[in-house]
C-alpha cells in the first residue's frame, strides 16, 4: 500500500508568528510529499516490503533489501519524522503535566533546563538533522540524528523530535538556528507529547 502525505490537523498559518504559513505550505506539501513520493518508488521495487510501515521499515533497516535501503533510510525515515512532527504540533502550546512533567523533572531538574538543553544539543547538529527526546534505560534522553535518521532504527521511540533541516526554518529564521529553537516550544503539542511518551514506555 503506498504511502499519502496525511493532513495537516491544523491550518497552515496556525503556528504564526512561531512558523509562518508559507514554510507550512512549502515544508508540508512540498518537502514531505518528496520522502512519500521516493519512499513509494522504492516499495515499487520491492512489492514484498508494501505491507510495512514506515516505522516498521526503520526498526529493521538490515532487513530492508540493499539496492532500496538507503533510499529507504532516508524517505521512510522523511516520512515517518514529519509525520510525527505535524501531530506534535499546535497552536496551543504551553508546558507539559502528569507524568511526562515529573519525569522531565526528575531528569532534568525543571522544564526550563530541559528546554535548554535541548537547545543547546540540537543547535550544535551539524547541517540537517533533528533533535530528539527518547525514553532510555528508564530515564529520558536527548539525542540528535543527521539527515532523516530516525532514532527507531536505534531501537528508541521518538517522544518528541524537531526538525533542524533549513527548509524547517530558513523563510523566517534565515541562518538564526537557536532563535528558531527557541521560539518552537510556543507550538508543541503537549498532550500528543504525553501520549508518545505512554507508548515509548511500554
């Protein structure tokens, strides 16, 4: 089954003044119709891999067939990050409670040292990539990835993660990456955050 870009759940310029509407547009539409586009082109090859999700496909890249895997690693990896993305995301923003709160808490110190820290570790990926909050060995962990690396393919489910490729920022922020950083906790989605958070400590 092929994959489709899913729909955004809120308007395009609902994350303004944070994430203008035309990076929306172009980011959503243009840049993760692309991963779909080429993951698809890959499954074509290989019929056998269809049935597989995106995620299914990056918790066992080994096991995808050589001539499509990187192809895969990169698109699958595209597609699965931004869907992820677009879900915790909103207008709503705020700060996280119940148990995803204590455990920020009790791994961070506060929430304010949590946000710096991601900060910090993900302005310092080099070129594109994405920064990432995992739940490892019983504690939470902020890690980064190049490219569309996703940190499934390190056996570790994604919380929540944020997109440090240019065209994720560059309309607005220009080469301002920590600004960007900064100002995207104003859209985090922090009841979708908290569900995430659920399923990665199961």
């Amino acid at each position: 089954m092929a994959y489709e870009l899913p729909p955004l759940p809120y308007d395009y310029a609902a994350l303004e003044p944070h994430i203008d509407a035309e990076t929306m547009k172009l980011h959503h539409d243009k840049h993760h119709q692309t991963y779909i586009t080429n993951a698809n082109g890959a499954l074509e090859k290989h019929p056998e891999l269809a049935s597989k999700t995106a995620d299914e496909l990056l918790a066992d890249l080994n096991a995808i067939p050589e001539d499509v895997r990187t192809v895969l690693r990169n698109n699958a990896g595209g597609h699965s990050n931004h869907s992820m993305f677009w879900s915790i995301m909103g207008p709503a923003g705020g700060a996280p409670t119940g148990a995803l709160a204590d455990q920020i808490r009790a791994d961070f110190g506060d929430f304010e040292a949590f946000k710096k820290t991601f900060n910090e570790t993900t302005a310092k990926q080099f070129g594109s990539g994405w920064g990432w909050l995992v739940f490892k060995g019983g504690k939470l962990a902020i890690i980064t990835t190049p490219n569309q690396d996703s940190p499934l393919s390190q056996g570790l489910y994604p919380i929540l993660g944020n997109d440090v490729w240019e065209h994720a920022y560059y309309l607005k922020y220009q080469n301002r990456r920590p600004e960007y950083l900064a100002a995207w906790w104003n859209v985090v989605n922090w009841s979708e955050v908290a569900k995430r958070f659920e399923t990665a400590k199961k």
